[in-house]
C-alpha cells in the first residue's frame, strides 16, 4: 500500500546526502563534520505500542508515582527527568491520573494554561536561565508528560530545537547542583500551591 506522506521519501533505500541546508547548517546545531542522513527503514504498522497503553497498571509514570516528582498537588506532578542534566532544569509536567492529551478530562485540560506559566516562572526563578523551551513529543508513552529546560543565559548557541541534543552530548552538572536547583524550582511551585517534595 503506498500512502501519500511516504512516497517522496527514500523508504528503505540508501542513505541519502545531507546537502547542507536545515538544522544541520545552523550555529545552534552540536555537531561539526560530515553528515550521513540514515536511510529509512519501512513503516511498521501497526506501531508498537507505547508504555502504559495498556492502562496505569502498565504504565512507568504511574508506577513510580511521585518517586520521581519534585512537586505535587492533587492532580499534576512535576518530574525530574531521571538523573543530573548538562542544562541547568529539565523537568516534567504530569497529570496525576493516567491521561494523555486527547483524553485528559476537560478539568485538568482547563488548568494546562495556567500550569505552563506556573512552571515556567519557577524554572525563570532559579537565576541564570536565558529562556525556557516547553515541548510535548509522546512517542513514548500513553501518559502525558510536557517538557521543560530551561537554557543557562547568555549561552546563545544553545537557542533553539537543539537544546535537547546539546543537553546529551554537554556534560553533566554534578548531583548536588543538580538537586539543589530542583527544590529551587519546587519551592517556587509550592508557593502558589501544592508541595515540594
């Protein structure tokens, strides 16, 4: 079966030449050096199930709980990401139930809005950050879970879409840094609400 969104694209053929245009030529971008763009595999249909399809019992998010939260209310979270970052905050925002967007009751999708400022001004509140990046991706899981990193100020090469990759290939801040500012930004959070944990 061909589908319209695939038939410009070299599926399963050889890699194809990276000609120097796009993300790759801007001074945002982490890597120096010659680029090979991977060649596509096929389409694998129907797509592998994401973690927690089949329900909270079966979800990481739910089953770690607030093992992993800096702060809480009654119906959002807010995550580390699992370890110490190279940026200085990269955080997660969760509803408590087992939602994702298209199904998260019309409450907490109410209260989204609110809760991105929320975040952000407490990520802005820890001193040194240029800019905060928000994002929702959800390849990975059934649960929602919207991303904030907040950019170290002044570090203008980190601008942009590629602030995740700079992010993986920078070093690590060390463990007590990298706490110390969570329970900043969990702090900020409690004040207008919630707890910091």
């Amino acid at each position: 079966m061909t589908d319209r969104f695939l038939t410009h694209l070299p599926v399963g053929g050889p890699s194809t030449p990276f000609e120097g245009d796009g993300i790759p030529g801007w001074d945002t971008f982490p890597f120096d050096g010659d680029l090979r763009v991977r060649a596509l595999d096929p389409p694998v249909l129907p797509e592998p199930p994401r973690n927690g399809e089949d329900g909270p019992q079966a979800c990481v998010i739910c089953q770690d709980g607030l093992r992993q939260a800096v702060w809480a209310d009654e119906h959002w979270m807010l995550r580390h990401s699992g370890g110490p970052t190279a940026i200085p905050v990269v955080v997660l925002l969760c509803p408590i139930g087992h939602h994702d967007l298209g199904d998260l009751p019309a409450e907490r999708a109410a209260e989204i809005g609110p809760m991105l400022q929320r975040v952000e001004r407490a990520v802005m509140s820890v001193g040194g950050i240029g800019r905060v990046h928000s994002s929702k991706i959800g390849d990975g899981a059934t649960h929602l879970h919207l991303w904030f990193m907040g950019r170290p100020a002044g570090l203008t090469q980190l601008r942009g879409s590629c602030l995740p990759l700079w992010d993986d290939v920078l070093p690590k801040q060390d463990e007590a840094q990298w706490r110390a500012v969570l329970a900043e930004v969990a702090a900020a959070l409690a004040a207008d609400g919630g707890a910091a944990l």
